[in-house]
C-alpha cells in the first residue's frame, strides 16, 4: 500500500482524526488516542499500530516488522512495518483495523458515547 493508501484508510475510520507531527508522521487518532502512524521512521516508509499480546509475539519476528521504536521501549504493544515483504495490503488493513478497535475499546463508555461509537 503506499502512504496515499494508507492515509485515505485511516481517515475512513469512524470519528478518526488526523495531525501531521514528529517530523511530517501522519497520526491517526480516535478519541484523542493513537491507532496509527504513517511515516515515522528511517526511510519514512513505516506505518505502526497497536497490536495484541499475540499478535504482538508472532509479528515481531517477521522480515519487515518490528516492535515499534520507542513505543515497544516502555512496554506497549505496537508493531512498525519499516521494509519488504512486511504485511500483504489485506493483512496490513485488518491489523490497522484491529488497532482503532482496540483504542475505542479502551475508551470510556461515556467517551464512546460521546463519539457515537
């Protein structure tokens, strides 16, 4: 997927908004909570989402994917797509989807209600 791609994903997601920082990352969030981030990263070409803690032991070792610089550092579960062969587009959609769920999830009930979520 390119970033263009990935970008009109994220923004697609119910109540996700979207803000440029860190060095021109795309930051997609949902109730002021990340759930992805396009473009951070040595060669710009990254996408990071959150993960389970399965997801997070099985991804972790697949050629194009890492735990996520900083974020995998203090414990959080948070998988980085930095080269090939990384994810298939599908596979990369579900996961990213997975991510916004597990954020809304975390929300709190008044929040999500809030959201219309």
């Amino acid at each position: 997927m390119t970033r263009d791609d990935l970008n009109r994903f994220c923004a697609a997601m119910p109540q996700a908004t979207h803000v440029v920082q860190w060095g021109n990352a795309d930051v997609y969030k949902v109730g002021g909570k990340v759930f992805a981030i396009i473009g951070l990263g040595e060669s710009g070409d990254t996408v990071t989402f959150k993960v389970s803690e399965l997801a997070f032991e099985v991804l972790s070792d697949s050629p194009g994917l890492r735990p996520a610089p900083y974020m995998a550092s203090r414990g959080l579960k948070w998988i980085q797509q930095y080269g090939q062969p990384g994810l298939s587009d599908d596979s990369l959609r579900d996961h990213i989807a997975a991510s916004y769920d597990m954020v809304v999830a975390g929300l709190s009930k008044k929040r999500r209600s809030e959201l219309g979520l």
